[in-house]
C-alpha cells in the first residue's frame, strides 16, 4: 500500500471514529427491536466494530512506532554532529528574526 499523506492519514482516523461512533450509536437505538434478525445484524455490527478499533490501534500504534524512529534519528544526528546542528539552528533563529523584524 501507498503511504499516506498526514492529511490523508488524519483524515482517515477522524473518518473511521466517525464510523465507529456511528454504529454504536446503531446498536443503541437498535437494543429495542427484536427477533433472529436484529440479532445477527447486532452481532455483525458489534464484530465490525471490533475490527475496526483494532485497525485504528495497529495504524496508531505503527504512526507512533515511526515518529519515535524519526525522533530517535534526529537525537542521534545532533549527537554525531552537535555543531552542525547548532549551526543550523543558529541560522533558522537568524532567519526567523529578519522575518519578524521586517513586520
């Protein structure tokens, strides 16, 4: 599968709470009918539902596994080239307060 852009990937988790958010409200106004068939829609409902969550937490659970890897190369990058990097942050902080100074 592609990867998503950050966009895509929020939009994605807001939609799929939605859904989930949904179908629970599903269950809720349907506890009062009765009989095989609005059981076995129950029951169906209540399995998707459960999937669903699942895919949630794993696609949460890898988005956090990924932004703790980036932020663990960023820690070692500025460990193995400390004045580099404080060079860089020198001139972003220079850059910065040009912009702000023109205003």
């Amino acid at each position: 599968m592609a990867e998503l852009s950050i966009e895509q990937r929020d939009k994605l988790v807001a939609e799929l709470r939605q859904v989930i958010s949904d179908a629970e409200d599903l269950i809720k106004l349907g506890a009062d009918a009765s009989g095989d068939d609005a059981l076995g829609l129950r029951k169906r409902l209540q399995q998707h539902m459960s999937e669903a969550r699942l895919k949630l937490l794993e696609f949460q659970a890898g988005a956090a596994d990924r932004a703790r890897a980036a932020a663990h190369s960023a820690d070692d990058y500025v460990h193995e080239n400390p004045w580099r990097s404080i060079a860089m942050g020198a001139g972003l902080g220079l850059l910065l307060g040009m912009l702000i100074g023109r205003r």
